[in-house]
C-alpha cells in the first residue's frame, strides 16, 4: 500500500503535474493515471492508436491538441463525429470561433443570424463561406467513397497546417466518420450529390477497420483507444476488435457521465471485457472530467516527455 501524497505547488511542467497527481487522490489520480496509459501505448512500438473524438472539442479550442497528435505519429487512426470534423474544416477556411458573454438571448443571436455552443458562438456567414468553399472542393471529387477515403480527397484540398482533416490526410492516418450525416459536412454532402456523382458509403468504412485490426492481429500487435467524450465514436472504435478477435490492450477515456445510467458515454471501460472487445489483463484509465482541462495537460506532457519520438 502506498501512502497519499501532499500536491507540491511549485513551479513546474506539465508532465510533472500530472506525475504528482498520480501520487494524490480522487480524479487527479485518474488523470495522471490516464496519463501513465497514454504515454504506455504511444511509447509501445508494437501499438497502434485510435483517437476517437465527440463534443464540441474544436469549437472549445482543442484543435491543435488533435493535429499535434497527428503530426507526432502518436494515433494512427481517428473516428470523429461529423461536427467536430465540419468545425474543423470551418477553421481552416477562415472561421473564428467567439466568446458568448452570456448577456444577449438565443433569439436576439439568432436575428443577429449567429449560432451557439454553450459559450461559444459563430456567424452564420463564416459558415456560408465554409459550405462555398466545400463546395468547391466536391466539385474536384467524383465516384463512390467511404467517409474516410472522402475525407482524405478533401484532406488534400486543405492548406492550413493546424487542420485535423488536413493534417491526416499529409499523414496517412484514416478519419472513420460513422455519423457523417449527422453533420453540416454530411448536410452539404447531400447537397452536392442530388446532381453529382458523387456517393458515399458509411459501411464500407466497417470493412477498412476490421482489415486494420485483423492486420494487427496477424501481426501479433497491440492496439489502444484514446476516448474523447464517448457517443458513436466510442462504441465504432472498441467494436472494431469485435469481429477480428482482437481485444484491445490500452484504453483511456475523458468523460462526464456517469455509467449508473446505462449509457453508452460513461459505460465503464470494464464493461467492454465482458463483450471480447477489451482484454481482461488490459490497461485501462477513465477520467470524469472536461475534456478542455484533461486533454491539453495530457498532451502538453507526452510533447514534453516523448517529443516527436515517432515521427
């Protein structure tokens, strides 16, 4: 047994916060142990990662958390829901994304024709500028895709550096989109293909992500989930060792809910044990917590300690 130890607020680093709340209680222990996971699966040569994304993470600020993620090799595949991946895209042709004060009334910004995202808020017509300009882009595509091989077309297209859609598509790291449609992305999607032909197959995508865990089977790898959230993303990802046998090894999720309710966002990670999707002797770590504190000092402090170790 190990004895609690006293938080020392010193000057200090990132990585070195999180060491010491390994050494504490409550959820400050769990983040420095989701911590431990992380840097154990990206610093496993022989594991590769999925990234899986829900919430309004891009609106909040997590952008660059995600691309640098990507830059550095530490995921090799990402499942996101359509919005993060639209918001993406929007900022990446120009959008911002503003402080809400608090005082004006959701009818007031909707004649101001400006949406919310509890306190953020963006411009109907940085949005217009962001279905133009993906429309552009569509007009360069043709054919049937899966949501993963559109969004590496569209990937191409992308010259911001900081993009999430952008930077995987330079990197070669697949973005499965199983609720594509549930999404302005897929609403403009729809869009463009009433006199285009241009088709996309959700559940072909099913097929690329077995085939990449039956190769990790074959190959005798490891694989681990970074969950962000939960909803579709969560469940797409831990599936995906369904079918090939292939148990997970590594899983850290951030989440809010509680899974006393029964949903699937704050479902326990031992839960998935009992459905052959993650192993008995696996290395797990959940977080009840905001992803916009959990996730930057997570990341701060793999840059920190593995740098670009993988790239």
């Amino acid at each position: 047994m190990r004895a609690i130890k006293q938080f020392d607020p010193k000057k200090q680093t990132a990585r070195e916060i999180l060491e010491q709340f390994a050494g504490i209680s409550f959820q400050a222990r769990q983040l420095g142990r989701a911590y431990e996971v992380c840097r154990g699966m990206i610093s496993d040569k022989d594991c590769s990662v999925i990234l899986t994304l829900s919430g309004a993470l891009v609106p909040a600020g997590l952008r660059l958390c995600i691309s640098e993620m990507i830059r550095n090799s530490w995921v090799q595949a990402i499942v996101s829901t359509g919005a993060n991946l639209t918001h993406d895209l929007a900022n990446a042709f120009g959008e911002e994304y503003l402080y809400w004060s608090g005082k004006e009334k959701d009818e007031e910004l909707r004649k101001k024709k400006t949406s919310r995202i509890y306190d953020v808020i963006s411009p109907d017509s940085s949005s217009i500028k962001m279905e133009k300009d993906l429309q552009k882009i569509f007009e360069r595509i043709s054919g049937e895709h899966t949501p993963s091989s559109l969004l590496k077309e569209i990937g191409n297209h992308i010259n911001d550096e900081n993009s999430i859609v952008g930077c995987a598509a330079k990197h070669n790291v697949p973005i499965y989109c199983p609720a594509l449609s549930d999404s302005i992305l897929g609403f403009q999607i729809f869009l463009h293909q009433q006199d285009h032909d241009l088709k996309v197959n959700e559940i072909k995508d099913l097929q690329k992500i077995f085939d990449w865990m039956y190769g990790l089977r074959a190959a005798k790898k490891k694989s681990g989930v970074i969950i962000l959230g939960g909803g579709v993303p969560k469940n797409y990802a831990i599936q995906a060792a369904l079918l090939p046998g292939k148990p997970h090894d590594y899983l850290v999720q951030i989440t809010t809910d509680s899974p006393v309710f029964g949903g699937l966002s704050g479902a326990s990670l031992e839960e998935g044990i009992s459905w052959g999707k993650v192993k008995p002797q696996a290395k797990l770590a959940t977080v009840v917590c905001d992803c916009t504190i959990a996730f930057p000092l997570i990341v701060s402090a793999l840059k920190e300690e593995l740098g670009e170790m993988r790239k």
